[in-house]
C-alpha cells in the first residue's frame, strides 16, 4: 500500500515523491491528472505539487504566509524559465501547489559541465532574474541557491522556489558565488638532466673518436676517414638497439615476476642494465680492434663505450620525453638537437671554437635546442593566459 496522499479528489494521482523538508512540513510530489487524457485522446502532462503539511507536528501555520506570497509571484509570471503556477488546493493536513513538471536535476547534483556549458546556464539564469526586476514592480527571489537551480539534459535553465520571494522596489543585493576548477593545463617538464648527460656523452664521445682514429686517418687518408665513420655510426646503432632491447628485457622481467609473485621492481632494471653493461663491453673490444696501430688509443678499451653510452642515452631521452606527454616529434627534436650539440662541443675540443663551422654549429644546435626546451612552458603560459581571458568572461552574457 502507498504511503503517497491520496488526491484523487482533486483529480491528481501520485507517482513518486521529488523531495521534502520534513522540518518544515513540506514535501513535493510528481503527479499525473486524473483521467491521464484529453479529450483529443493525448496524454496530459504530469504536474509537480508542493504538499505544505500544516498538521505535522514540526511544521508551523506561520508558513502559510509564504505559500501565499509564492502563489501571488507565481500567478503574475510568464518565463520559460519558471514553472507555471496551475492551481492550488486545501487538503485534510495543509495545502498543495500546482506547478508545470519540468525534467531536469538541480545543480545539487554532482555533474560536470564544460566552461562553455557554465557560461550558458549562468547568461540563462541572470536572463530569469532581469526578467523578475524588470516586472512592474519587480521580484526579489532572495533564495538563490543550487537546489532552487534546474538544468536539463539540454541545459535549459529553470528557477523554482518562490517562497522567500519579495515583491516591490526595496533594494536587495545579491552575491552569487562561483567556483572554478583549477586550470585543465598540466605543467610537463623535460627531463633536463638526462638531456644534459647526452650532450656531455655525446661530447666526450666525439672527442675521443677524433683522439681515435686520429692517427688511422693520417695514415690511410680518405679510407681511413671511411671505416672510422662506418664504425662510428655502426656502434652508434649498436647502442640504439641495446636501449631498445634493454627496454623490452625490463618489461619482461616485470612480467616474469608478476607471474611469480616477486614484488623486487628493481629487478627489472637490474637486468636491463646489466645486458647494457655486456654490450657496451663487447662493443668496445669491437671498435679496439680497427685501431690495433695507434696503441696509445688502443690501450683505452672504452673508446667506443663512451660512443656506445650517447647512442644508448639518446635513446632514453626521447622514450622519457614522450612518458612525460610530449609529442613523439618533440622526443626525437630534442633527443637529436641534444647529441648534435655535444658532437659540436666535442668537435671544438679538438679543432678549437675559433673555427668557423665549429662555431657555427654549436650556435645553430644550441639555438634549436634552446627553443625547443623554451617551447613547452611559454605555450603552456600562453594557454593559460587565454584560459584566465575567457574564464573573466564567463558569466558575462
């Protein structure tokens, strides 16, 4: 049996209940008319009514007066925005209010709405309220707050509520407070020190390969210069591969011990670098054995390890640049500018930066590399600073 009145008297029947203040003896209800249709044969449109409960222990008669003065704001409107007055009657245990049903939630409920979506419902609210002070003589709400707030699914706005409302010409100040959420743009930052270790990688490896294949080359002339670039670059590679699978051993590792339950995460970097460790060192006794005629170079068996380390490092730059949100065209921008720049450096250590094309190229690497490391928190400034401009803007119909 339904705990809902009966109001059939009245020629309406309870669906459900939309909400109550039990406190204040007042509760309202969704209802459809009885008969349900016209006399075309339609359906009828359900109704809210506002069920004040006089009779209730913790309700007082002195509301009355309020039922009374929302009964004369509302008879008086005509606004999309507020639902129309129908009817009123006295019941057993107080007085109901008829209104038009409108399907929308307040803004009590927990949703999420776009800057866009917010400026819409806030310049369809403000329109309500010039509507109500521009009335001869005008309305005061004076109960502004979320739950009197309805919007729909397509963000209609609706005001509802008028119990506290004022007629008349007094001066009333209204504060509407908002709250913004925190700017949708996160910082990402570069990982400058590991950009900083491959310049310095790719210097020293520069450097040492020119002390290298110094004397190969004076030697062999232009074959010479041949297998030191083919070498170079080929242990280069070698590094880029070690990295690559180095990454994948890693990934397996953790797979393994998840199978089995380990939970050490240091595992899976132990044996990545542990398999980066072995091909530096077999890549090195590689490279040593081109360079059997210049012992004094020779004798150092990390020449091509160090080659071997930038490769490995430039690799690793780029792969940290895109887990940190960057494009994969900036990984590589910064990745490639970076090792550039240290060749460049490591270049000046053996020719001087009074040379020309020496200086010339630090400065075109460095500039590059420079604008790339500025470019992602100007434009992060930037989009800020847009998005404050149109967050002022906001309710600004």
């Amino acid at each position: 049996m339904s705990n809902f009145p009966d109001l059939s008297s009245h020629g309406f029947r309870v669906v459900r209940e939309l909400g109550h203040n039990r406190a204040g003896g007042r509760v309202t209800y969704l209802a459809v008319p009885i008969p349900p249709l016209t006399s075309k044969g339609t359906l009828k449109e359900p109704v809210v009514i506002k069920q004040f409960q006089f009779a209730q222990r913790e309700a007082h008669w002195s509301d009355y007066d309020a039922i009374e003065r929302e009964i004369q704001v509302l008879r008086g409107l005509n606004h999309p925005g507020i639902p129309h007055y129908l009817d009123s009657f006295q019941t057993e245990t107080g007085f109901c209010l008829v209104q038009d049903y409108k399907k929308a939630a307040s803004l009590a409920v927990r949703r999420s709405f776009d800057p866009a979506e917010i400026k819409q419902i806030a310049v369809s609210l403000l329109n309500i309220l010039i509507y109500l002070q521009n009335r001869i003589p005008p309305i005061s709400h004076r109960d502004i707050k979320p739950e009197n707030i309805l919007v729909d699914d397509e963000l209609n706005v609706y005001l509802v509520d008028f119990g506290l409302a004022h007629i008349g010409g007094e001066t009333q100040s209204l504060t509407l407070k908002l709250k913004t959420a925190p700017v949708p743009i996160p910082a990402k930052k570069l990982p400058y020190f590991s950009v900083g270790l491959l310049i310095f990688f790719a210097a020293a490896a520069t450097w040492v390969e020119t002390m290298a294949w110094d004397g190969i080359v004076s030697h062999s002339g232009t074959v010479g210069v041949a297998i030191a670039v083919f070498i170079s670059v080929l242990v280069a590679g070698l590094g880029l591969v070690a990295a690559i699978t180095s990454g994948w051993i890693s990934q397996g590792m953790a797979k393994v011990r998840s199978r089995f339950g380990v939970k050490v995460k240091a595992l899976d970097t132990v044996a990545a670098v542990f398999f980066a460790g072995v091909a530096a060192i077999l890549v090195a006794r590689f490279g040593a054995q081109f360079r059997a005629t210049d012992m004094a170079i020779a004798a150092f068996a990390a020449v091509d390890a160090v080659v071997f380390m930038a490769a490995f490092e430039g690799e690793g730059v780029a792969q940290s640049c895109v887990q940190r949100g960057f494009s994969q065209g900036l990984a590589f921008g910064v990745s490639v500018l970076s090792a550039a720049l240290g060749i460049s450096l490591g270049m000046a250590l053996k020719l001087g930066v009074v040379n020309g094309m020496v200086l010339g190229a630090i400065l075109g690497t460095g500039f590059s590399l420079a604008t790339l490391i500025l470019y992602p928190p100007l434009d992060r400034a930037k989009r800020i600073a847009r998005y404050r401009k149109f967050e002022r803007n906001l309710i600004k119909p």
